[in-house]
DNA sequence: CAGATTCGCTACACTATGCGTAGCAATACA
DNA sequence: TGTATTGCTACGCATAGTGTAGCGAATCTG
C-alpha cells in the first residue's frame, strides 16, 4: 500500500489540478496534523514523547502523520527525536495567530453559557 | 444522535480539557473544513455552489461541515447561501498568508522534480 | 394551472481513516 | 543476564467520508 501524501501538483482533496494551498488543506486537514506541528513547536520531542503531548493518538496515526509531514518537508529527525524543518517552523509562525483567536473564540462559549455541562475545572488556557 | 461539535471546555482531539487551540484545530482538522471557509473567502455561496466549488465534496459531508461551522459561528446563512461570520472573516484573514506560503512550498517539489515525497531511508535515531 | 428546473438536504451502501491494545526488535543500562 | 525504554507494526473494531439516488419545497415556464 504506497502511503497517500498530498503534494502539490497532483490530485488532492479540493483540487483535481493539485493547487498548492488544497494540497496544505488536504495535508493539515487530517486528524493530529496540526496537533504534531503545533507540539514541536519549541522543541524537539520523541516519538512516545509526542504521543504524550497529543493525548489519546494511536500510534498508527502518529506514525501516519509523521511520515507524512517529513516528506511534505515540514518535520526532521535528529539525535533528539523529531522537530521543525526550517519550512515547518516558517508554517507554525504563520499558525501561531490561531493561538490568540482560539481564545478569543473561546470566550464566545463561556459568554453565552452554551452548553458546558460535566466540564472539568481547568486552568486559565496556558500557551503552549 | 448529537452531532459531534469540537467546543473549548469540552474534550477535543487533542485536549481532554478542551484547550481551545486544540478545539479549534479539532475543528478545522476535519476533512474539507478549511477548503469551505477558503471558497467563502469572498463571496456568499449557495449549497450547490459549494459543491461545486469544492471538487468532489459529498453532500452529507458539507452539510456536516456546514453545521459544525455554523454552531461554532465562522459561517451563516442570509438569501444569497452561506458566507463567512465577521468572526469567520476574522479566522480567514488568519489563513490567507498560508496561500502565499503554500506556493513557496510547492516550488520546493517542482525544484526537485516532484519525487520529494520518497522519503529518506533513516536519520541518527534518538538513543533512549 | 401543469410541467420543468433548481434548491437544500437526506438515505443508504460501500470504503477509507482512525482507535485501542498488544507486542516486537533494537538499544541502553544494571 | 535481566529490565526498561525506544520507535514502530499488527490487528480487530469503530467512526468518518464517498458516491449515487432521490425527496420535498420553491421558483420559473408555458
């Protein structure tokens, strides 16, 4: 079974023609993608170590995802264990925004007291 | 059977505390989620659009895109069809360098005659 | 009014993706 | 030699996504 891998150029999800920015959707639109990304982003970690830091992977998926972000160009392994290519960390800037919105977003649920029921107590959200 | 809303405060891929970066993520890390609010960028799109616009997308897939965007409130509905909430707007605004970024990455395959995707057989492995 | 077209959306069977657990080979240290 | 940790694979099950067909409502067309 070759691993299917979004690349630019070549049929993804959204674009027959392979549109770069629908190649980056199709790759960072799956399960953990960004997760892996925004994990590493200050530091190297190993492979059990990341499957600490995004609680509940599989290592199937971790195992999965790596691959695929390493031959996207955006992970490499050294002695420490996985990290950031230069590419990968010039992405992670451009997602590291979310970081801030995400919390703005957030107060829009606790404002409105949607549904939060059985919610355990938890910490004011720390940045990663 | 309640659909399944990634929401800050509750258990997300990612967060058993529901870390609202990783709701977010959660939310956007779903097949088609970031390709729907990319076509909403500039225009009001009706479903059917939408479809279109999204090569290949089925209908009980962005329907369920539809609704989780909408209940998470980036995306509404007026007479013209789906378009993107101020706050969606705000979102996408956030996503758009990743365009530009994506077509410097999709130089780095060209560059290399597209076969960047085999990836190299073994670096130095992290000693445990 | 009858017919045709388009709309948002659902039903349903099939396939791909992800999960959870177990465990293996390799390395390191005792 | 034994124990522990590493990266990673196998496997069975559950969920998510695909593809096609088609419904009811609304809007045109004649």
């Amino acid at each position: 079974m070759p691993i299917d891998i979004p690349t630019p150029g070549q049929p993804v999800r959204g674009s027959s023609t392979g549109k770069p920015i629908m190649a980056l959707f199709d790759l960072l639109g799956r399960s953990w993608a960004l997760g892996v990304i925004w994990q590493l982003s200050d530091r190297a970690l190993t492979f059990r170590q990341l499957q600490t830091a995004c609680e509940g992977v599989s290592p199937t998926v971790l195992n999965k995802r790596l691959k695929e972000l390493t031959a996207s160009g955006f992970v490499v392994r050294n002695d420490q264990g996985y990290l950031l290519s230069p590419s990968g960390a010039q992405l992670l800037a451009l997602l590291r925004p979310l970081g801030h919105y995400s919390e703005d977003w957030a107060e829009t649920f606790t404002q409105t007291g949607e549904s939060l029921a059985g919610h355990s107590p938890d910490a004011p959200r720390p940045g990663p």
